[in-house]
C-alpha cells in the first residue's frame, strides 16, 4: 500500500515551496490508488497556531489536494514517549548539557583546527554522579541520539545513490530540556506507525534522512522509500528564502493564480518533462514520474504562472464562473455574454472587475481633436440601447455612408469615443454590453 504524507509545521502560511513537496507526495499516493495523509507536525506549542492550521487546509482546498485523513503530532505525544524509552533502554539515547554557547565554542574549536563541526560525544563519558550534579544545575538535559558510526546509504528517488558517514554528522537532539519531542524523532515514529511508504521531501532534509534512517532501524522499523527534491530559486537563481513570505499560496490565490496553472506549473517544474497546462488535478496523476525531476535547485518564476492562467480562463465556460461573474453584479441577461468577451481580455478573475465597471459606468470617451467633428456626427446616427450583436455593423454602415470614412479611420476614433482605449474586444459585441456611452451625453 503506497502511503505518503505531507507534513507541515503550522507555523505560517504555506507557500510554493510547501507546495512543491505536497504535490509530489499528493501524485504518488494518487497514482498508486494509495492514501495521502496531511499531517500536522506540531510538536512546537509555542510557534503552532491554529490559525494556520485551518489556513493550511484552505490552501490545499483551493488547490484541490484532497487528503484522506489528517494527523496530529501533538495528539500522539506518548508514542514519541514510549519510542524515547525503548531508544534508552537499548542505550541508544543519551542526556546532554551543553549550553548553546558551549557549544557554538565547540563548533568554532573544531573549526579553526579544520575539522568538521560534530557533536564531540562529551556526555557519553559523564559519570551518573556528574549527570545529576549536571541535571541539579543547569536543570534536564537534552537527549541525543548515539549514531552508529558507519556509512548509511540509501537510494534516493531524485538524487540516487547517496552515502554518508555517520561520523560527520553530530548525534541529533531528540528530546529538548523542557521536554519537547522534536520533529527527527516525532517524524519517524509517525512514518513507523502509519506505514509511510514513500517520503518527499526537501533537500535541506537529506542529513535528517541519514539519521532518521538510522533511528528507524534502531526502533525495528523499515525505511520508507525517501525521495529529496531540490529547492527552489528566483528565477535568476537568487535565494527564494526571504522571498518565500511573499509567495504564500494565499498571496497567489488573492492575485488571482489559478489553482491549475500553478499545479500544472509544479507537478513538471524542475523535471525533465515540459510543463503543459492541464484543466484539472486529475490529469497530472498518470504522468507524474519523481524519478523525471532533476537534482539542480530548480528556478521558479511566479510571473509564469499569469500566462498560464490567462490560457486557463479563455477555455473556461461561463457556468465554470457564473457566480463569480454574477458577483459582480452582472444582470443576468448580460453576464454570459459578459463572460464571453471578457475572458479573452483578462489575465486572471480579478480584471473582470474593472471591466464591468467599464461596461457598467461607461469610459472616459478618448477623442483626438481631428476626429471631434466626426464622432460627434456618427453619435448622432447612433440608436438608443438596448443594443445587439447587429447594433455595431447597422450603426457603422450609415456612419460610413454619411461621413465617407472607412477601415482604420472609421472604427478606431468609435473605439476609442466609447471604451477610451485603442484596443481591446470586438466591438460587436462590446456595444451590446455597454450600458453608458459617455461620449453621447
Ligand atoms: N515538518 C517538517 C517540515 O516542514 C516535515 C518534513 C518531512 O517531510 O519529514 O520541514
């Protein structure tokens, strides 16, 4: 049963990044007909919020990433309790009480002699009385993770063969001083007891990897199967991290992106297969191959996702937008065929607004002095409204006949007398949508 979770820590909105890793775990379930769990990893009470809890599941609705039950890290504190017992029963765990300062001078230490920064192990040698001394003055100890000094190797679904020494890597902090289960150990105990089979991750993950790897074959476990995808970078290669605030999936969602351009985006960004708009979540599953994408941070561009979205909505009917359309206070009789002229003039929903306001209010009539004398002749010859798909050709025809004008010279003054701007929809079918005309009054 392939089994794949994405696991977010509620700390803030997600973002493109966030998103990257869920889809892809999102696919595999999917493609495999397995189960997707979202789970939140909020061991942290201090930085998790509910807020962003219900946030996070609202991104994925509107995205469409269905997941099939949701999990709780804070809701299953004793089974990290009772993994943390067994790992010091079997002398896998030790306590620890270094200060941070002590151990940030360790680490410098370490490297002005040009070795590796690595946890030194220091407490493996306190005697139990020393410990309680320790305990009794500087208070409980975190708990560390005593590796197995060898080589752990796995095969990872994007970056291959990988293969690190334990001994480079410093005993990881399981177990806080206050107490608080951390995520390297929370997180494995979940992927145990849940039967993860798959796990897709970022690649800033790999060296948790390596130990959760080992921690799971200490609690008797079988890794899943881990799969490290590359971060993403601006488009021109600049760190996306101080930027990633401003991508959230809500920023997106409020500038009008829509959800299948920025999957269809995601699911093929950084692989070496095109990306291709697709009109719905369903047609990313078959394709989704994780060994398609490529190790290199991957550069992503959010001015990508316009185009795309703008192609998205031209094939849309109007029952896909008939209630955003109505929204904006459309009448009935109009809005299907508002909808019809609008999409093609649009980038994202959120211009439809300024166009109806157009159609609504009329424009600002835009008149060069040499044209003065001739629109005001063809407003003449116009009929009152309502107008319809004939108005445009009828009213032109005897514009035509009485000026003498023709082609360019002919339209584009009327054009722009009527919408203010020298381009935009066919004017057939504008005239029946305007309800002022300015340029008349
Ligand atoms: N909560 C972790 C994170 O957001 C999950 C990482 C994982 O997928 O294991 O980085």
């Amino acid at each position: 049963m392939t089994i794949t979770r994405f696991a977010p820590s509620p700390t803030g909105y997600i973002h493109v990044g966030n998103l990257r890793t869920a889809l892809m775990n999102y696919l595999i379930a999917r493609k495999a007909g397995g189960s997707f769990i979202l789970r939140i990893d909020d061991t942290d009470p201090e930085r998790s919020k509910e807020e962003y809890v219900d946030a996070i599941k609202q991104d994925l609705e509107w995205l469409g990433l269905t997941w099939d039950r949701v999990e709780r890290q804070s809701e299953r504190l004793d089974r990290y309790a009772e993994a943390a017992d067994r790992l010091r029963e079997m002398g896998r765990f030790y306590e620890a009480f270094e200060t941070p300062t002590e151990l940030d001078l360790k680490r410098k230490k370490q490297l002005n002699m040009g070795r590796p920064p690595v946890y030194d192990r220091a407490a493996l040698a306190l005697t139990q009385a020393e410990r309680d001394a320790l305990r009794a003055q500087r208070g409980n100890g975190v708990w560390r993770f005593k590796l197995d000094q060898e080589r752990i190797t796995w095969v990872d679904g994007i970056l291959g063969d990988i293969s690190i020494d334990a001994a480079s890597v410093s005993d990881p902090v399981l177990i806080r001083g206050d107490g608080q289960v951390l995520y390297t150990l929370a997180s494995v105990v979940d992927d145990m007891e849940m039967g993860v089979s798959h796990v897709v991750r970022g690649s800033d993950h790999v060296t948790n990897t390596a130990t959760q790897i080992q921690i799971i074959a200490a609690l008797g476990g079988t890794p899943p199967d881990f799969a490290h995808h590359s971060l993403l970078t601006g488009p021109k290669g600049e760190s996306l991290s101080k930027r990633l605030g401003t991508l959230s999936l809500r920023d997106l969602r409020e500038a009008g992106v829509a959800p299948i351009a920025l999957l269809s985006h995601m699911a093929r960004l950084g692989s070496a297969d095109p990306v291709e708009l697709r009109h719905d979540i369903s047609e990313l599953i078959d394709g989704f191959d994780i060994s398609r994408f490529g190790s290199a941070p991957t550069k992503f561009d959010e001015q990508d996702l316009y185009p795309m979205t703008a192609h998205h909505l031209q094939s849309l009917p109007y029952e896909a937008v008939a209630e955003r359309v109505r929204g904006l206070g459309v009448p009935d009789g109009l809005a299907a065929q508002f909808w019809l002229v609008a999409r093609d003039n649009i980038t994202t929903l959120n211009d439809l607004e300024g166009w109806w306001k157009l159609f609504r209010d009329g424009a600002d009539p835009v008149i060069d002095a040499e044209d003065a004398e001739f629109v005001a002749q063809a407003l003449e010859l116009l009929p009152e409204g309502p107008h319809d798909a004939q108005s445009w050709s009828e009213w032109t025809n005897a514009v035509k006949a009485a000026t003498g004008r023709k082609g360019r010279a002919l339209f584009m003054p009327l054009r722009k007398a009527l919408t203010g701007q020298a381009h935009g929809p066919d004017m057939a079918q504008v005239l029946p949508l305007l309800q002022v005309i300015r340029a008349k009054a």
